[in-house]
C-alpha cells in the first residue's frame, strides 16, 4: 500500500517548489515508505535535477550519508544518484552537482559488502566521466577485492562492460596511478585475464601501456602460455610477440614451457596451427626441448613424433633440428615415429607410413640403433598393423 503525505504527494507530481517549501517548512519523508518506493522518489527529484530538493533531503537525514551505515550499495542512494548514468552520457550539471554532494557523505571509502563506491561504479558501468569526478572527489583508487584483484583488474575481468566504456576506464584508472603488472591472489595480472578472455582490444591496450606477457602466474604460466596452450590463437601471440619476445625457457609448476605446451595440446592439423608452429620455430622454440610429462621427461620431438604427418613435415621444412641426432635413450626422431602405438587402429599406422616416408626423403638413416640395439625396423615390427611401414624401411639400401 503507497504511503501518501503532502512530500511525497508533492514529488510525485514533480511539484518541487511545493516539496522545497514543505522540506523548508519541516516535513519529513514518511518512516514506513515502502524501499522501492522511496527510490522512485529520489530518481524523480534527480531526473529533474531538482538537486535543491535532495540536498534539503540530505540535510535533514531522510537520506543516510554515512557510508558506514549501508547493507549494499544497490540499497543505497548511490542506487539513484548513478544509475541514470549508467546509460547515458553524464551532464554537465549532474557532474557539477555530483561533485559538490559527495563531501556531505562519510566514510565514502568504506568497504560495502565486499565493494567500495568506486568499484560500485565502475561495474555498473556509469559514464567514465562519473568516475573522473568521484576520483577527485578523494575516491581511493587501490581497493582490491576478495580474489586480490586491483580496479584495472576488475574492469578487464567484466564482462558485461561495453568496449566504449571499459577502454576509458582503464585510461582513468591507470592515470590515477593504479599499478599495470599488479597480481592477484593467484598471481594473474591485468594481462593475463585479458589474454585468458581472449579480448584483444584489451590486450593491445595493456601491452601498450607496459604490461609484461612474459610475467608469470602462480603456476608460472605467463600470457604467452596462456595464448599458446589454453588458446592456441595465432593472433593472440603476434599481438604478444609484437611487443616482447616469448620466453621459452620460462616453465610452469609443472615443468613446462608455453612451447611444449602448446606440442601437447596440438592435435588438429589446418594452416592456422602449422602457421603457429613454424612461427614458434622461427621465434627460437627448441625441438630438443623437455618437460615432465606423467613422471617422465618428454622432449618436443617426442610430442612430434606422435601427431598427424602434416606437423612432421612443417617442422622438416623449418630444418630446425638434426634428423639423425639422438636422444638419452639413443633414440633418432625415426625411432620415435617407428615405435608409435598404433593401439589396433588402422588410420594411426597410416599416419606412422606417412611419417616415416618423410622422415625418409629428408636424409633420415633407418640404419642406426638405439642404446638397446634396436633399428627403426625393429621397433615397427613389434606392432602387427604397421607392416607396410616395416616393409617400407626395409627397402631403404
């Protein structure tokens, strides 16, 4: 049931001379109206820019100014006071008045339910000018939240931010000294995230700004890694690679770099992952490369060895390594191919053919044995559906 007095009779008809007259002459807002209702009233006075109103309002404590006091932010008058910027472009009046109202609260850099009210602001999405005005208004700008992370953080982390307000932010914020290559709880810069969100515009900002993509994460993962390995995305590592050049000697927790990473996760063949790895090779990637892989070291080769013919062949065409070169166990990169598990299916010995047929043409030597005295034939005979392979190193004089 809407509670009716001669205030709020006044608002609603959006007689503010009336109200101002009546706030003069000692009326008060009713005690028992409705939330919602009170809201509908403060957006009114607002959209009216009756500001005489509401600071009448604020001076007689109808409006609670202490920060301190409130449960959230979305249940408070800052509900009010931003939402209709938060779809339209700020005003100038309403910047001049925000900027003369905000001294009249206390505590304004409390913490409210895990936000503070730039942190507020800035997820909702208000006009990047808003958030000019509560910076120098004395808005802290180092808040960080429950995951560690900073403001610049958590507007590369929002999703629902629109491009033409997110990129301001970012400029405001990082104006207003709020550090680039910070971490967050789990070791993930700004970077990162926007790497991991695979939003480029965001990434090409940061990294203009003097973001690290070679800065690691907790587990050691770095941009790069994340472009390569949880991505595989080609433009994502030129983008990277445009302004620092990949490490590939940095290694995660586990032991392995965004290089080998990216060999273990390549599993389809196209012009876009073959462009990828020849680029990696030229970037100086390392075939002879090793990482822990289920408690044992597997090299780059390794990881080559075991995927479709079209991977072989790109990194034959490189001559990044030497064909006939061994391993620790004595093993040439025939050996590897030779000995793959064709696990009854007939399209992988297929692929171990094809394999070999390269490997072959490009000056590779079916003669040489390993520490146990095996040939590539050797190993081939071990697996029934592979005779055209053995047969084909064979005829190798």
């Amino acid at each position: 049931m809407t509670t009716q007095s001669p205030l709020v009779e006044a608002i609603s008809k959006r007689d503010f001379e009336q109200a101002h007259s009546l706030l003069t002459a000692g009326e008060r807002l009713p005690d028992e109206l409705q939330e919602h209702h009170l809201y509908q009233l403060y957006d009114q006075i607002l959209n009216a820019k009756a500001y005489a109103v509401f600071d009448q309002l604020i001076g007689n404590g109808s409006i609670v100014t202490d920060v301190y006091e409130y449960e959230k932010f979305d249940k408070s008058i800052f509900k009010s006071l931003l939402n209709n910027v938060r779809y339209q472009q700020a005003e100038p009046a309403f910047l001049e008045y925000l900027a003369t109202v905000l001294p009249k609260f206390e505590h304004i850099n409390d913490e409210v339910s895990g936000q503070t009210l730039l942190s507020y602001a800035l997820e909702i999405g208000v006009d990047p000018a808003v958030i000019r005005v509560l910076i120098a208004a004395g808005v802290r700008t180092d808040f960080r939240n429950t995951a560690e992370e900073h403001l610049l953080s958590q507007v590369v982390n929002n999703n629902a931010l629109r491009p033409e307000k997110r990129m301001p932010y970012l400029d405001i914020l990082l104006d207003a000294g709020v550090a680039i290559n910070e971490p967050n709880i789990v070791g993930k810069t700004a970077l990162h995230i926007a790497v991991e969100r695979n939003n480029k515009d965001m990434v090409t900002w940061l990294l203009e700004k003097g973001a690290h993509p070679n800065e690691g994460d907790k587990k050691g993962q770095t941009p790069f890694y994340y472009a390569l390995v949880h991505l595989l995305d080609p433009q994502m590592y030129e983008l990277l690679a445009a302004h620092e050049q990949a490490d590939f000697s940095l290694v995660n927790s586990d032991g392995e770099s965004p290089f080998l990473g990216y060999l273990r996760m390549l599993n389809y063949v196209s012009p876009r992952e073959i462009g990828l790895l020849k680029r990696l090779l030229d970037d100086g990637a390392d075939l002879q490369q090793t990482a822990p892989y289920y408690s044992k070291s597997k090299s780059a080769l390794q990881w080559i060895a075991e995927k479709p013919a079209d991977i072989l062949k790109a990194v034959l065409e490189k001559d990044a390594f030497d064909i006939n070169g061994r391993d620790e166990e004595g093993n040439t990169i025939l050996h590897l191919v030779s000995r793959i598990d064709s696990n009854y299916e007939q399209n992988v010995a297929k692929e171990t053919y094809k394999k070999v047929k390269l490997l072959l043409e490009a000056g590779a030597d079916a003669t040489i044995t390993n520490d146990k005295d095996e040939t590539p034939m050797m190993l081939a005979a071990q697996d029934n559906l592979k005779t055209k392979t053995v047969e084909l190193l064979l005829s190798v004089k």
